[in-house]
C-alpha cells in the first residue's frame, strides 16, 4: 500500500469525536482527516497550526455540489444570453452563441472554448452587478435539476457540508475557490453552503465605478479573469494572502491549489473528491490523471471515492 493505515485517531473532546462527519465510512480517509484536524488544533502537538493560519479552500462545482449534466454558472448565463437575444441586444444567429444556444458543443469546440466563455461573459457588460446576482438567484429559485427534480442549491453534498462545518467549528477559514462565474457563486453560496460572499474567489469580471448619475453605478466590464489551474494557488495568494492548509478538488483544474497546499511548511491536507457513484450520481473520470497523481505520490493528499466513502450524497436521499 502506498501508505499505511493511519493510526487511532487522537482528538480533543470538544472539538474532534467519532461523531463528526456522520455522512463518511469508516475509512482511511474519514481517520486521515480527523486525525490532520485534531493534530493541527493541538496546541501542545507539533503539528499546531494558529488560528490565523487556518485556511482551506474548496473548489465548488464536482467537489462541493453537483455539476452534472451542466454548470449551472454556465447554464445561467447562457439563458441571461437568451434574454439578451430575446430583447434584440446579441444577434442569436452569431457565433458563439448559436452554438450556446444548440448547445452544439462541436461548434463550441470548433469556435474555441475559451473565447467562447469570454464572449458569452462580455455580453452582459454595463449590466448592473447587483442585477447580475439578483437574476442569477431568480434563475436558481425556478430551475429544477434534470434528474433529481430538485433545486440546484439543494445539491451541496451532505458529506462536504459537514466536512465544512467541522472545519469551522474548529476556527478554520473556509473559502470557495472556483472557476465558475464570481458573481454567481456569490448570488447563492451564503444561503446554500453556508459561506460568505466575501469569501468566494472565482472567475470575475472587472467592475466599473460611475458617478455620472445622482445614484453611483456599479457595472460589469468586459474584462474577465479566469480561476483555474495555476491561476487558483496565484489568485489565493492575491486574494487571501495565506497560504492555504487544507484543499478539496476533484479535476486536474484543482491539482494546482491542492499541490500548493501540501508542499507548504505547515502539515498541509487535500482530498480528491472522485465521482465514481453512478448509481447516486454520476460516474466520471475527465481530466482527472494529474489530481490522481497527487494522490498517489504525495502522503498529504488522499482520495474519496463518492461510492465508497460516502453514505448519502444529498438532502432529497433522506426524505
């Protein structure tokens, strides 16, 4: 085995017991986890890590909630597009968003992925911002998911929001680092999974101040900054100014900030959430070989297989 099995795990009463994260198997990863909490919260321990320096970093769509069979930052803006479209502002007819409109991913492809996101964004420029978040929680309010015929919000899964509240209750500060459009993230993210919007880092769109008008207005520009790969463990660094002590990923777009947090001088730990539960969920392995390799070559980092480690995955499983 490429590790041996951690030992018994070691906690303080109060803050780390058998009874945290209840939605986990029995495990290696449930004991490498509790026993990384309980080593770095032990003042009297080697491995103390202050309060100050207690960050972790989740990345949001596949590793904190559902993101099958669409994004849904992604899914949003494409039907504010529609509206745009619908108002004559874009021409549905031009590239990309035909394609966005077919959903014809070839098209997208063809078109270039990349320029294609960046123009989809660009199309909202001079939108308000707070009319930008106030839209994106209108959509999530009415938009069902294909399967489960739930609200998307209500896809968090169980086992990542206790894993959150036990990082909190022992005075970590956890932050949402994402690819996904900022600005959505942050329209829902309090509400659902229980993290400030301040805390969100995710691909965003330049502001624009004005006071050409008796109110000032905040806008939205054209520029966009994506977060992913090597962008996240940098725009961390930006952002937060603390290198992080625990990561929690589930693509090769993550392996960079989960890297970056287990080669640091502090006992660093990550997970890679793997979705291997197609029963439950979905079962899939794109883009994941670097994150895997992490895995296996460094003891900091460690897997979870959804069907394996997990016993619900979401709220509707318990009604």
């Amino acid at each position: 085995m490429r590790r041996l099995l951690v030992s018994l795990i070691l906690c303080v009463p109060t803050l780390c017991t058998a009874a945290d994260l209840p939605s986990w198997n029995d495990g290696d990863t449930r004991t490498a986890i509790l026993e990384w909490v309980a080593a770095v919260t032990d003042e009297a321990g080697p491995d103390f890590i202050p309060v100050a320096e207690r960050i972790a970093v989740l990345d949001n769509d596949g590793t904190s909630w559902c993101e099958r069979p669409a994004y849904g930052s992604t899914a949003f803006q494409v039907h504010l597009a529609r509206s745009l479209a619908a108002e004559g502002k874009i021409d549905p007819e031009a590239m990309p968003f035909k394609a966005w409109f077919a959903d014809d991913r070839d098209a997208l492809r063809a078109y270039g992925y990349s320029k294609s996101y960046v123009e989809l964004n660009a199309a909202f420029a001079g939108m308000p911002s707070a009319a930008y978040r106030d839209s994106a929680r209108a959509w999530l309010d009415r938009i069902r998911h294909s399967r489960f015929d739930t609200r998307l919000t209500e896809l968090y899964y169980i086992p990542m929001v206790e894993l959150k509240d036990l990082l909190q209750a022992n005075d970590f500060q956890v932050w949402i680092v994402t690819g996904a459009a900022q600005d959505f993230v942050r329209s829902y993210i309090e509400g659902a999974f229980g993290i400030p919007p301040e805390r969100v880092i995710g691909t965003w769109t330049v502001p624009v101040y004005g006071e050409d008008t008796p109110d000032p207005t905040m806008v939205r520009s054209e520029v966009q900054t994506y977060n992913g790969h090597e962008n996240k463990p940098a725009h961390i660094e930006m952002r937060i100014g603390r290198r992080p002590v625990f990561a929690a990923g589930n693509s090769n777009n993550d392996q960079a900030m989960c890297r970056w947090t287990v080669t640091g001088p502090r006992r660093g730990l990550a997970i890679w959430i793997h979705h291997d539960d197609d029963l439950r969920e979905y079962a899939y392995d794109r883009s994941t070989d670097t994150i895997a390799g992490l895995v296996n070559d460094h003891p900091g980092a460690w897997h979870v297989s959804m069907k394996n480690d997990w016993t619900v995955l979401f709220a509707h499983e318990l009604k």
